[in-house]
C-alpha cells in the first residue's frame, strides 16, 4: 500500500486551498493524506459484493405535504399595531432620498 505523497503535491494542494504552511504543515499534511490513501486502499480491499449501495446512514424519506394556510395570515390583528397604514400595509418612514 504505502501510499507516497510529494513535495509538489502538497504544495499544489496549499495552493488550491489558498493555505501558505509551514515547513512542519506540510510535513504533518503529507502525513495525514499519506494515512487517508492508505484507509481508502484498506476500505477497496473489502468484499462488498451484494452489499445495496445507500445514500444515507439512517433511512430518510422525504415527506411531502400540500402547502395549506389553515390558520389564515392575520394581517388585520397585525395591523392593529401599527404605527402607520397604508393600502393594508405597514407605512414607514422614507430611508431613501
């Protein structure tokens, strides 16, 4: 397995990411993607054969509901609170000259 990671790897990586780092950074970084590789070798050498491929961990169904007012907008109790009304609206002061 041993998956190598280069120099020019992990400095075209830093710069993609935007990321400047340090010698040690990108020692530790070349470590780390090093172990990944090798996690992602072990994990292809598993049988997975008959094994239903899935999207999620928990099963999830989406639930879909018609979208009905039942309890009205009650924007003439709204209203009642406003300073100022216009056309069945709030009425504020201009912001904009």
């Amino acid at each position: 397995m041993a998956n190598i990671i280069s120099d020019e790897t992990i400095e075209y990586v830093g710069i993609l990411a935007k990321l400047e780092l340090s010698g040690e950074e990108k020692e530790n970084a070349k470590q780390d993607m090093e172990k990944m590789l090798d996690y992602i070798d072990t994990l292809n050498e598993l049988d997975t054969a008959g094994i239903e491929p899935m999207s999620h961990v928990f099963p999830v169904q989406n639930v879909f509901r018609e979208d009905v007012v039942t309890n009205g907008d009650g924007h003439e109790e709204t209203l009642k609170n406003a300073p100022l009304q216009k056309d069945n609206s709030f009425e504020v002061p201009k912001t904009i000259g």
